[in-house]
C-alpha cells in the first residue's frame, strides 16, 4: 500500500474558484463561526460535540495541527480565490483514520448550492490520486446527507454498502463508498 508516513507537507491547491490551503491556527475564529449550525453538523460522525463548544473550534484545530505536524493527515481551508483568505470550509485527507474516513468535509451553510465542495473534493482526490498515487479512497456519508452524496456521485465514487453509523443526530443509515484511482482516471480520460 502506499500509504505512506509520514505524509508530505499539505500543498496549496487552487481550482476555478477556490484556494485550498493549509489549514492554520489563524482560522480558529472563522472555524467557530461558520461550524456549529444544525443542518451541517447533525450529519457529522457522533464524536463532534453538540451543542458546539464555545472553545470547540480551537480545540479541533489545535488537534489537527497536531496530526499535522507528525504527517499523519492533510488539513486544507478553503478560501474564496478572489475574496479576503477566510476560510468558508474545510477538507481533509487521511490515509488511516478508519473505515471509510479517508477524506472528510464541510463547508458554510451560505456558500452551499454553487458546487464549491464538489471543485474542492476533485482537487484533493486529483492530489491524492496523481500526486501521492493512493489506489483508492474510501468515505462514509450519513445517508440522510444527500448534498454529500451528490458530490460522491457525481466525482464517481461506487456505493459499496449501506449499514448504521453514529452521528451527532443520532444512529443513522451510513452509505459506504469507494472511489479508484483506476474509476478515476477512467473518467477523466487518462490513457492506460
């Protein structure tokens, strides 16, 4: 497997609209803001606290540069590419953080509906699949998420199976989905 550690440093990574960047101590405030809101975090894994602590964010980000700094996940913000670098969401990638948790998501309600999350998400599996040359990556979604289906769907992900997973709302159906660098490359028409 090579899924090797520790991982390379977190590179930038633009798109059309979007600047992926190395998440940062500095984005604790825009973190705590834009996070504890119902609609997104009900669909979160059972371990994010609810009601959101007022020290919730830093605690998170501290952990995350933490893992960081031993090279054992990547951590991007995502920044509006003409705006002021605030972050508006977060992506992760993790090569052992567990059965189908190898990459991770969200993003502020506000900037839902415009296909940002989907542009972040081929940015970072474009990284892990032509960059690091991972196999494959493997994620699980509340099923009641359909926004965040949508985007497996749509970048070509496989339903592998449906069984019942923890979340913050409660036990809920958990769809299991895997995406190949092989599906990958398919679909964007990369030759042999």
């Amino acid at each position: 497997m090579p899924f090797h550690l520790p991982l390379p440093e977190t590179p930038r990574l633009e798109t059309d609209r979007l600047v992926l960047r190395p998440l940062r101590l500095e984005d604790i405030p825009a973190v705590q803001r834009h996070f504890p809101h119902w609609a997104m975090v009900c669909h979160l894994v059972a371990k994010v606290p609810w009601p959101y602590p007022d020290d919730g964010a830093e605690i998170n980000v501290r952990e995350c540069l933490e893992k960081r700094a031993r090279g054992e996940q990547f951590y991007w913000a995502l920044t509006l590419k003409h705006g002021d670098d605030e972050l508006i969401g977060r992506i992760d990638l993790r090569p052992d953080a567990g059965l189908g948790a190898m990459r991770g998501f969200w993003l502020a309600q506000e900037y839902w509906g415009r296909g940002l999350m989907t542009e972040a998400a081929d940015a970072v599996n474009a990284f892990a699949f032509e960059v690091l040359d991972w196999p494959f990556i493997e994620v699980t979604t509340n099923s009641a998420n359909r926004g965040s289906q949508r985007i497996k769907e749509k970048q070509g992900f496989t339903l592998v199976y449906v069984g019942v997973g923890g979340y913050v709302e409660g036990e809920r159906e958990m769809s299991f989905w895997r995406l190949t660098q092989e599906a990958w490359r398919s679909r964007r028409g990369y030759a042999g």
